[in-house]
C-alpha cells in the first residue's frame, strides 16, 4: 500500500456490520485492517485456551470476509504500530474500546504516543449499549444494585444508537510483513477442542445466524424457558458477543423491533447484566481479585486440591454439579442456571475460593469474559455488588429436580448413571442398593460417592459465613 491508509485495529470486534470504528475509516482512501495478540500487557488475564481456540477461528471466518486482508501480529501493540507508522502513511488509527483495566491503561498511552506523533486515534463503543461513565445514580456515584442501574440509569438514557450497516466498496489492503493467523499458535496442542467443534459456528455469519434461530426458536420461551439447561431457549450467544462477531446493539434493536412482551423484557434484561458487569469492572478495576464486600477478605476458605480436582473434572458424586463442568469440558459452554450451582457448590459446600472458579472458567469458557465472569464469580460468592446472600446455598439435588425435570440435562453428560429412575437422578447415593444394580451403576467405581455431605456442608458454611459476621461487629 503506498497511498494515505487509516488503520483499523480489530479487537473485540471482529465483524464488519454495526462496526463504528471501521464505518469511519471506511470513509479513508485505504484502510489497513489489523489484529494483535497481546499477550504483554494481560498480566494474569492472558487469554485463555477456549478462547484462543475461538479466537483462530473467528479471526479465519473475519480474514475471509475481508477478501484475505487482514493483517496479524503478536506482541506489544505499541511496539507494533509504531513499525507500522515507519512502513505505510497512516492518516490516522480507529478502533472500538475495551474496558479490562489493563486495556484502558494501554490503549491511553497508545493514544497519546499516536498523538505525539501527529496522528489521531479516534475510538468509538462497539461492546456495550451504553458507556460505563454515563450510567450513574443521581449523586453522581455509579450503582451498586442491579435493578435501579437498568430500570432507571440504563432504560432513562439516551437509546443505544441504531446498528450500522457493513461498509461498501472499502479498500482494504494489507501489510506483506505481517505474520499471519496460523503463526499466533492459538490451537490447544492436545486436540482437546474437536469436541468443542461441532457445536459452534464461529464467525459473523455464525452469529447472525445463531441469533436468528434464538429469535425462531426460543425468544417466545425466554423468561421460564432460560431456566431448563436441557432445553433451546437461550440464545448461547455469550461467545459471539464476548468476540463481537455480533453487537448488543443488534440484538437489543432486532428484539425491541418484534415486540414488547415479558420474554422481549428480560432478555433485554440479561443484556442489561451484561452491561451492570462492566460498569462494576470499570468502577472497580480490582473487580477480577478483591472481594467488593472487604468483610470476605476474613473468610475461612478452604484449601482442598482433590475436592478442587474432583469439581474441575465433573466427578464430585453430584450429578448436577458434574453435569455442568463436563458441559462446559466438552462443549467451552455452560447454561447459566448450571454456572451458578456449581458455583454455589465450589464456594459453599465445598469452601473453596471463588477465585478458583474464577481461574478455571477463564481458561475453559468459550466465552470468558473478565467483567462478566468476575462479577459473576463475586455475585455466586456473595461477595459482590448486588450478590446472591452467602447464607443462600443452592441445593444441586432440588435444583436438578426443578429446572431438569426429565433428567434430560443429567443423562446426556454422565451417561454411567442415565438408567437411574429420576427419583434418584439427581441423589444416587441415596437409591437402594437394588436399584443401584439394576442401573448398573457401583458408586465409588463406576461413579463416585459424593465428595462432601450436601446438609454438613452447608451447615459448615453457615458457621463460617457466622463468624464473619462476628468478626465484623
Ligand atoms: P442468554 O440467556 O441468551 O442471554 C443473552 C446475553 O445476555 C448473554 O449472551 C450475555 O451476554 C448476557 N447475559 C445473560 N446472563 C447474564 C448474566 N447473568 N451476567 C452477565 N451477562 C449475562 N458470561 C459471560 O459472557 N462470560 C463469562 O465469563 C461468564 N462467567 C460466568 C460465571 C458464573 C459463575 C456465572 C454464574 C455466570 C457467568 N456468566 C458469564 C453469565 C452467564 O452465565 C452467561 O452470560 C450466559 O450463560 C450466556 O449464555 P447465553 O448467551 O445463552 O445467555
């Protein structure tokens, strides 16, 4: 490219409709569309597998959309552009913001190197249907409780902006020494994700068409519906967002279009989540490792490797619990009513710290996302903003007998115990011996004894989740 080009940096955005910042630089004679893997700046929030297993293939799906354009590096951003800036005549740089701290904090200093340099960095929001600044109470202070920050911050704003079309006629070029996809090395070495594969279509394309089978198939169901882990009724489209090969913009507009009814409200209502998630990271950067409630900084955790192990690998002798993680192994995905049991069960049953949670959905989750999973982690813990109380303790057995009635959920991923009556599904360690045996199931060999007592367990918690109290008066 020897002419005047604007660079697009791709970063969570990887689409090209309803794409502010690449609408922009469209409208530049050239425009040099670029993806960088920083592993630098992460800190202890490099990406994680499932991730960068996505990643590759959603970076594939966007080069083909762009004619084979785009260029790709990795390392250290600034480092990066500043080679650029030596090698091409960059009229300016675009990109949509991210809001990890460790992002902002690089992304500021990338801004002003570029304007010391004579060069603009505009940025725009890609990510979230509002700005975390712009939502605050009317004292000025950012909200703490989930419904007045939607109801009243969120739903009295100014309306997110109507979704952009692609832009047309771009001339796109690209960078010869850039390295390519394949070199960023973001296949697991163990071929671990083949499973993963059939279940996703990665890409804009896959997006958009995951989401309009959502809006076929289960947006009429959303409200109850999104609690029934065997069933279709949520969109699963966490990932697509996380990456944004789709916008909330999109979806929020597409929904509100179709209608005003209780499935339209909440689904509106979980992308309201979503965004209540950043503005807690954004407002408290120390979200992904501090307790928000500092009393849990006194908390009794336990250290337990084999209870950890046991959970990590879905073989804690609850099916509910093992149900989830082994979704989440095979697939990098995990419905939202199973994440908060076996959230619940790490945390309380079997005390250990929401941080290990916390560290292995960030490596395991297609969609891990550092404002969604931490505030998700606090919220499960209790020690969030807004959290579920500590002395409120799933029970995995009344909770699978509710939303996984048929036992539908269970058996599809702990087979060795599918012949079990639903009576028992959910408690085999409470099923006769008898009908143990009819099922062809030994606990403790073909599937294990409970790792804890579920009712000492949670007394146990209580007493610690107690003496916090105490020490706090
Ligand atoms: P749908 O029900 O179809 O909802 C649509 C979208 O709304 C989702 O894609 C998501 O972007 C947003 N959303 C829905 N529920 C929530 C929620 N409770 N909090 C925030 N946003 C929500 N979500 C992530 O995207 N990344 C994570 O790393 C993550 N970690 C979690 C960890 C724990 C312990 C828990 C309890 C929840 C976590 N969540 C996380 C939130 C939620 O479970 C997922 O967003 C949801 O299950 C995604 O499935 P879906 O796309 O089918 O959701």
């Amino acid at each position: 490219m020897t002419k005047k080009i604007a660079i697009h940096w791709f970063r969570q955005d990887l689409r090209l409709s309803d794409n502010p910042a690449l609408t922009k630089a469209a409208e530049h004679e050239a425009v040099l569309p670029i993806y960088i893997l920083d592993d630098d700046n992460a800190g202890n929030h490099v990406m994680g597998g499932a991730s960068r297993w996505w990643l590759h293939h959603s970076l594939k799906a966007l080069n083909a959309s762009l004619g084979n354009k785009l260029s790709v590096y990795h390392g250290n951003p600034q480092t990066i552009l500043d080679d650029l800036l030596t090698r091409f005549d960059v009229e300016a740089v675009y990109w949509n913001r991210c809001y990890e701290p460790w992002r902002i904090h690089r992304d500021t200093l990338i801004k002003e190197n570029l304007k010391t340099r004579g060069i603009e960095a505009y940025t725009f929001n890609g990510l979230l249907l509002w700005e975390p600044w712009t939502i605050k109470k009317d004292d000025g202070t950012p909200y703490k409780v989930f419904t007045p920050f939607f109801r009243k911050g969120c739903l009295n704003a100014e309306q997110p902006r109507s979704p952009l079309s692609t832009p047309k006629n771009t001339n796109y070029g690209d960078d010869p020494g850039h390295i390519g996809i394949d070199a960023l090395d973001l296949l697991p070495k163990i071929p671990w994700d083949k499973q993963l594969e059939p279940h996703w279509d990665i890409g804009e394309e896959g997006a958009r068409k995951r989401f309009e089978t959502f809006v076929d198939e289960g947006l009429s169901f959303y409200k109850e519906g999104r609690n029934l882990p065997a069933k279709p009724y949520v969109s699963r489209l966490s990932p697509h967002l996380h990456f944004g090969e789709i916008s909330a913009n999109q979806l929020w507009h597409t929904v509100r279009s179709l209608g005003d009814d209780k499935h339209i409200g909440h689904f509106c209502s979980e992308l309201g989540w979503r965004e209540f998630s950043y503005s807690q990271l954004y407002h408290n950067p120390e979200l992904p490792r501090r307790n928000l409630q500092s009393k849990f900084d006194a908390f009794p955790w336990v250290d337990n490797a084999e209870n950890l192990r046991a959970w990590q690998r879905g073989q804690t002798g609850i099916p509910m619990v093992d149900a989830g993680m082994r979704e989440l192994w095979q697939t990098g995905y995990m419905h939202n009513r199973v994440r908060m049991i076996v959230g619940s069960f790490l945390v309380k049953n079997l005390q250990l710290h929401w941080h290990h949670g916390e560290r292995w959905f960030w490596d395991t989750l297609i969609d891990a996302d550092l404002a969604n999973n931490s505030a998700s982690w606090q919220w499960v813990a209790g020690c969030g903003a807004d959290a579920a109380p500590y002395f409120r303790i799933f029970n995995p057995v009344t909770q699978g007998q509710k939303f996984d009635p048929d036992g539908e959920y269970v058996r599809q991923y702990i087979p060795e115990i599918a012949s079990l009556p639903n009576k028992y599904l959910f408690n085999p360690w409470e099923a006769p011996e008898l009908i143990l045996t009819e099922a062809g199931i030994e606990l403790g060999s073909t599937y294990p004894r409970p790792v804890v007592d579920l009712k000492q367990s949670r007394e146990s918690a209580l007493i610690a989740f107690q003496s916090l109290k105490k020490g706090e008066s």
